[in-house]
C-alpha cells in the first residue's frame, strides 16, 4: 500500500533574497548616476568659476599695480625735469654773477695795478653766494650723477678763480671754469631731452594700449 502526498493548498513563496544583488540594486543605480553626475557637473562649474574669478582679481591686481608704478615714475620724470630746468635757470644766474665779479675784480687792478690788493665787492659777493645757494639746493634733488659731478667741478674752479694770489692763476682757473659751465649746461639739457623723449614713448605706448 503506497501513501500519496497530502497538499494543503499551499506553496513555498520565492526566495527573493536568494536573487544575485546586481539584479536588486539595478533600479536603484537608474536615479543614483544621474544625480551623482550632476553633482560632479556642479562641483566642477563651482571650481571654474572660482579658478576664473581668482586670475581675473589677480590680473587687475597686477595692472592696478603697474598703473600705480607707471604713476609713479611719470611723477619722479616730472619732478626730476621740472628740477633740472630750475638747475638750468640757476647755473646760468651763478655763472652771470662770478663773471661779474671778475669782471669787476680786473677794472680795480687796471685803477691800482696790484692783483693783491683787488677785492669783491660785498654786493657782488652777496650774488654770488645767493646764487650758488640756489644751484647747491636744486642739485642736491636730482639723480644725474654726472651733471652734479660737473657742477662741483664748475664752482671749484669758480671759487678758485674768484681766490687767486695771482691774475696768470685767475684766468687759468676762470678757463677751466668756461668750460665747466659749457659742459654742465650741456649734459642738463641732455638729461632734460631724455626725459622728455621717454615721457613721449610712455605716451605713445598708452595711447596704443587704449
């Protein structure tokens, strides 16, 4: 005698839980990626944009800088020009008076005929030391160091000239002085010419530029 299997009307439910995980989670990577990508899109945007802000701040940082140095050297060119054109005015004013003390030092030896006894007048002195005072202050402002080497020259030999024992040592010096007053007032518009040309290219360059 054989026994037949009894149903109940019942059946084992599925094991969902035995399914491969790729076949679950694959729903869920459907809305994953996406929103991971625009994440990455937003972060990416947010790094540009602060890449580029951060170079344009520095790019007009550094031309607010160049300006402020352009700035100032068209101030220290000004200044140093306007400073040697007063330096011009002066050493001329200088040499004028030592001329006229010289002058005035050979007519009192042709009245008494001895160089040892011929002294400046106080009021011709007096110009020259207000004069000399004037080049002194104006050359101790600029930066061309060759022009103030041949204004010490000039008012040494000057000075030499004007203190002479003898009229052959006055007129020696007075020679050398000629020549320092020509070389000085030569390299002053020198220097007064380069300026004036650089100041005329910087103009150029910025017209260009705009």
């Amino acid at each position: 005698m054989e026994w037949a299997p009894v149903s109940f009307g019942l059946e084992a439910a599925p094991n969902l839980c035995a399914q491969p995980a790729s076949v679950v989670c694959t729903d869920d990577w459907k809305w994953v990626i996406p929103v991971l990508a625009l994440i990455l899109g937003f972060a990416l945007r947010w790094v540009q944009e602060n890449l580029s802000e951060g170079k344009r701040q520095q790019s007009q940082r550094l031309l607010r800088q160049e300006l402020r140095l352009d700035h100032a050297r068209m101030q220290r060119s000004d200044a140093e020009r306007a400073n040697l054109l007063a330096l011009q005015q002066a050493v001329a004013k200088y040499y004028l008076s030592a001329s006229e003390a010289h002058g005035a030092m050979l007519d009192a030896l042709g009245l008494n005929g001895v160089w040892a006894r011929v002294r400046m007048d106080h009021a011709v002195n007096g110009a020259i030391q207000s004069s000399k005072a004037e080049m002194t202050v104006l050359q101790y402002r600029i930066h061309a160091a060759k022009v103030c080497i041949r204004l010490d020259d000039l008012i040494d030999e000057v000075t030499a000239a004007l203190k002479a024992e003898s009229l052959e040592v006055a007129e020696e010096n007075w020679k050398r002085a000629d020549i320092s007053f020509a070389n000085a007032q030569r390299l002053i518009g020198a220097e007064i010419r380069r300026l004036e040309d650089d100041a005329g290219q910087q103009a150029k360059l910025d017209s260009e530029q705009k």
